[in-house]
C-alpha cells in the first residue's frame, strides 16, 4: 500500500493509507490539508508494519520510525 501523512488545520499528523494503483500526486489532489509532511509505501513484515521509499511527483520521502507510529496511532483510533 501507499500512504500520505499529511498535517491538518490543527497541526495534527493525518495518516491517509491507499492502493499502490493510486499515484501519490492524485491522491494529493484529493485532501483538503496544505501540508504533506511524508509519504512512501507501507507493508506488513513480520508482524510489524515498515515505511518506506517517497514519492517521486511529490518530492516527499519516508520517515520509517516517525511514520510507521502515526499509523499505527491512526488505526488504533479508528478501532471503534
């Protein structure tokens, strides 16, 4: 999967998770935040989520650590 992290009006990091057929760009084009603040691929290894890579169109590039737990963040708050 690809992902965008982006920052939203309240300075808060919003993690956007999409299939790989979908360009970075067009997804971007698609949100309403001003700010990417990173973006890359996502996978599943060992049990554990791993970021990495960036976006070309964007010039935007992974933060393996930083990312991988706002994810994680962002899921566990959409559990309910």
């Amino acid at each position: 999967m690809k992902y965008l992290i982006c920052e939203d009006f309240g300075g808060h990091q919003v993690a956007f998770l999409f299939p790989n057929r979908v360009d970075h760009a067009d997804m971007r084009e698609q949100l309403p935040y001003a700010k990417v603040t990173a973006a890359g691929y996502v996978e599943l290894e060992n049990d554990s989520f791993r970021c990495f890579g960036g976006s070309k169109e964007l010039d935007i590039h992974a933060r393996p650590e930083q990312d991988v737990a706002i994810i994680l963040e962002h899921l566990a708050s959409n559990k309910a």
